[in-house]
C-alpha cells in the first residue's frame, strides 16, 4: 500500500484529528477526587472555577484545541504556592512551637509549586498526549522518574543490587534549582533532537510560550478578563519567567526528563563501567573504587556545568547527607565516607539491608504527633484519628469501593527489609495514641473502644 510523503507540520494534523471526547475524559479523571467520590472544588488563578467549565466541557476543549490550531493560544500566569519543605516544628502543649537550644542546624527552605489554570490544564493535557507517547520509549534505561511503568522502587532496587555486588563503592548527589534553572533554548533543542521528524514549529511555539509563562501571587477573583493588565497587574505580584519549568504538572515532569535526556546517554557512553541512576534532579553513581566514581562525578560536574549551565551538590555540602554522600562498603573507614550506608529516595542502603532513612521515620512521628494533638482540640470520636492514621500509613481509600489506592507510607517504604523497624514504630504508635485517648478520656467523656496495640501491629507489619 503506498503512503504519502510525512507532513511537514505532525503536530497542526494531530490537533486537527484530536478527539475532545478523550480530552474531556482525561479532565474530568484529573478534576474527580476518588477519596470523597466527588469533584474536587478546583478554582484556577485566573478566577475559574472547575464547576463552571464542566457543564460544557467539551466547548471548552474546542475551543482550546482550535486556538492551539490557529497558535493564539496563551497560557494564564501561574499562582505560587510556597511549600515548606521541612516538617514543622513540633507544638507544646500550648500550640506553640517548642524552643530549640542553639542555632538550627537545618535552615528553613521553601519549594515552590505553580498553581494552573483550567485553560492551562487542558492545553497541557493536548500537548502531553501528542508529546508522552513519543518521548517516554526513547528516554535511557538508567531514567526512573515520571516515566509509565518506573518508580522510586526501581531505582533503589538498582541501586542495591549494584551497591552489593561488585561496586561497592558509590555516590549520590542532587543538582542545585534543578527545576529553575534549566535553560528554555537548549531544552527545546533537546526535544526537538528527540522527536525528529515529529518537530513542529507550531508545537515549538507553544512549549515556548508555555516555559515563558509568569506566575503571580495572589489569585483574581472570577470576573470576565480584560486585556493583559488584569492577568499582569503589579497588585497581583506579577513575576515573568526566563528560564526553569513550572513545577507541579505533568508536562513539566517530562520536559524535566528531556533536559536531562543528553547526560544520561552521555554517562552510558563514557562511563559504561559505573552503575548510573537518576531520579529527576536526584543522581546516584556506583563504581568497583572511590577513584573511578569521583573521577566519573568530576566529569558528569563539568557537563552539566558547560553545557546546561546547572550546579551540583559538592563534599562541602557533606553535612546535608540528602545532597551529597560517599560510601565505600569495601572500606567502611575510607576518608570520604563516615558511614557504610547510602541515603537515596528516603532510604538508608546498607550492605545487608535496606532501611527507611532516620529523619523520614522522625517526619512520621512528627506527622503522628500532629494529628493527634489536633484530634485533641477538636474532641472528635477516636473513630476519627484511627481513620487519619489509616490514611496516612496506607493511603487514601476509594469513594466508591473502600479500597486502599496504593501509595501511602507503607507502601512507599515496602522495600524495608528490617521488619524491627517496623515493629518499633508499631510500639510507638500504640504507646502515642494510648496516652493521647486516654489523656482526653475525662475531658470528651469517651470510653477508648478497644487496645489499640494489635491495631497498630496490624497497621505498620
């Protein structure tokens, strides 16, 4: 059967057949919250409510999908939502954070994730599913993030197997602003050297003005749009963007995976003889001695410094042992390592074993803590905090079947080969909620319903 000549714009003729039916379907999975069986009360930056857009939804992917077509499409600024990422401190009794003796070792650092519109969402969604299917069979074996099919459990698996068999010497490091920091010119670029003849100048119009999009602080209440002042305007603490990608979307996980596409085929080329792992901007190198590993973080250093402008965690950041940390199993005592262990993705990987990593076991505690003491000061039934607990170790459950949906902190941490972890936190779990149910017994009147020690065997075995 003979075929025509390939279209010299692929991506103008993907949006010309797209289906708004599939669109629409993949918003409303997006918008639909399975642990209230509900419609999550979404409200974009841009004053939207996803209540208003949903009785005509498939208008609204036409509409979209017609000015893609036509390139007039324009992405509303993001809304910044500052995330702490550390863990609060802990409350008193009174409510109020605890007083800490000396400096504190571990300054307060914030993330920030970018808020989108609906409109946002939904042109992310068309160029995400002419975009996935292209790019994820092409990215490096060695990639584990934001990939269909790998997880963070891959790549610690990897990890271990190699730490413990013949390379037993490794690193691990993180890239400094990974995600605001990348360059837009050499990003679009590298997606163009991926996809080849599916390159469109129109698709590269539209990621562009998709990465150049600002963000603002504070939301604008929902009232029709007039011109560019009401989107921009200084009042709402307008920032435009030059370079890095919006966190919190789908879309930015996969460019993230293509801007580091050319050093993980660069590492399996020259390095062939290292163990390389990356997850996201988290990258850890395994190696037969400390020399060759340092030789090959030296090399990987001066790349990603040349040609993508991006810094990395060095020894001197040695003190935050989640940013950059030697090991050497065969020498426990070698100069660059005080510890026969690495920390990656929240574990602690040993010769023997794998544990979870101490300060996310003190996170869970802290997480505890804090429900309990505001299951305190609303005096609910203890039905209540035994379902908040529930869901932070096993997750969420579905609406509609009542089944866990899969990724709680048990089952992050599934690949914990110590059960006496597992068994002290049991311990401590029963023991902190006895003394919290039996602390407010006289003041809510409330008989404690049953021993909760075999309730907490049960939930961390």
């Amino acid at each position: 059967m003979m075929t025509g000549p390939p279209s010299n714009h692929p991506f103008t003729d993907y949006l010309d057949h797209l289906d708004v039916n599939s669109v629409a379907q993949s918003l409303e999975a997006h918008f639909f919250d399975p642990i209230l069986g509900r419609d999550k009360p979404y409200t974009g930056p841009d004053g939207i409510a996803w209540q208003h857009v949903k009785p005509n939804l498939l208008a609204h992917v036409e509409t979209v999908r017609q000015q893609l077509r036509k390139g007039r499409f324009t992405f509303t600024p993001f809304q910044r939502t500052p995330l702490n990422s550390l863990t609060p401190p802990t409350p008193n009794r009174h409510g109020k954070p605890m007083k800490k003796k000396g400096p504190d070792p571990s300054p307060n650092k914030v993330r920030v994730v970018y808020k989108p519109s609906i409109r946002n969402v939904t042109a992310q969604t068309c160029l995400l599913a002419y975009l996935a299917p292209r790019l994820n069979s092409q990215f490096s074996a060695a990639s584990y993030a934001y990939q269909p099919g790998k997880s963070a459990h891959g790549a610690v698996k990897r990890l271990w197997r190699s730490l413990t068999a013949d390379r037993p010497c490794g690193l691990v490091f993180d890239i400094v602003g990974f995600f605001d920091h990348l360059d837009h010119d050499r990003l679009l670029a590298d997606a163009q050297q991926l996809l080849g003849t599916d390159w469109d100048p129109l698709l590269e119009a539209m990621l562009r003005r998709y990465l150049k999009t600002g963000s603002v602080q504070r939301p604008r209440k929902h009232q029709p749009a007039h011109g560019r002042l009401n989107s921009q305007h200084p009042s709402r603490g307008y920032q435009p963007r030059h370079q890095g990608v919006p966190q919190g979307g789908a879309l930015s996980a996969l460019l993230s995976n293509v801007a580091l596409h050319g050093l993980d085929t660069y590492a399996a080329g020259h390095w062939y003889d290292v163990t390389y792992i990356r997850y996201a901007d988290n990258i850890a190198l395994l190696g037969s001695s400390m020399a060759q590993v340092k030789a090959c973080y030296d090399d990987l250093t001066h790349v990603l410094d040349n040609d993508y402008g991006l810094a990395v965690y060095g020894p001197d950041e040695a003190a935050n042992s989640d940013k950059f940390q030697w090991v050497n199993l065969a020498k426990p005592t070698d100069a660059h390592t005080a510890t026969p262990y690495l920390t990656f993705l929240g574990y602690r990987i040993e010769r023997d074993s794998i544990k979870i990593a101490p300060a996310n076991v003190a996170a869970f505690k802290l997480k505890v803590r804090h429900l309990c003491q505001g299951w305190q000061r609303r005096c609910d039934p203890p039905e209540k905090l035994l379902e908040q607990l529930g869901r932070l170790i096993d997750g969420p459950v579905q609406a509609q079947t009542g089944e866990p949906m899969g990724y709680g902190w048990r089952h992050y941490f599934s690949l914990c080969s110590n059960r006496g972890q597992f068994r002290e936190l049991s311990a401590w779990l029963a023991r902190t909620l006895q003394k919290t149910l039996h602390a407010t017994k006289h003041d809510t009147n409330q008989d404690i319903p049953y021993d909760t020690t075999p309730l907490t065997l049960t939930l961390l075995k």
